[in-house]
C-alpha cells in the first residue's frame, strides 16, 4: 500500500506505515478484542523467533491500537491557526 502511494515507485518506509496502520484499524469494529489478542502473542510467542522486523510490527500494531483506544473527540480537531496543506 505505501508503495503504490509513493510516486517515484520507492517504499515511503517506517513514516508512514504507523499513521496508515492507524487508519486501516479505524475500520476494526472491536480494537479492545485486538488488543487483548496481541496480548496473548505477547505472553505467548518464542522471542527467539520474533526479532527484528517481525518485532517491529508487532510494536507498530499496538502502538496503533494503544492510539485509537486512547483516542478522544478533541484529539481530531485543528486549532484554527493548524492548516493542512495539499
């Protein structure tokens, strides 16, 4: 998905596979169940085998769970001297 938004056919990396990860588990209808199953992968899982990039993953998954869980009303307005730029 990062690739096919990047214009010049290169990978857009770590910045902005967090923010994309966030949007896709928006669509998750139950993040707390999400949450409790990484939970287990976490207790559970062989260290030995998840390093690294798998590591990584797993840390950006629930860092956007922990996002979205934590997640308030306010925190999705800008302030009126905040503009996105297109």
């Amino acid at each position: 998905m990062l690739s096919d938004t990047n214009k010049k056919n290169e990978a857009d990396g770590a910045d902005l596979f967090l923010p994309t990860q966030i949007l896709c588990l928006f669509g998750c209808k139950n993040v707390s169940s999400l949450k409790t199953q990484l939970n287990y992968i976490k207790a559970f899982r062989q260290e030995h085998l998840l390093k690294g990039e798998d590591e990584y993953y797993l840390t950006s998954l629930e860092s956007a769970i922990d996002f979205i869980r934590d997640l308030q009303k306010t925190d999705l307005t800008l302030n009126s001297h905040e503009q996105m730029i297109f």
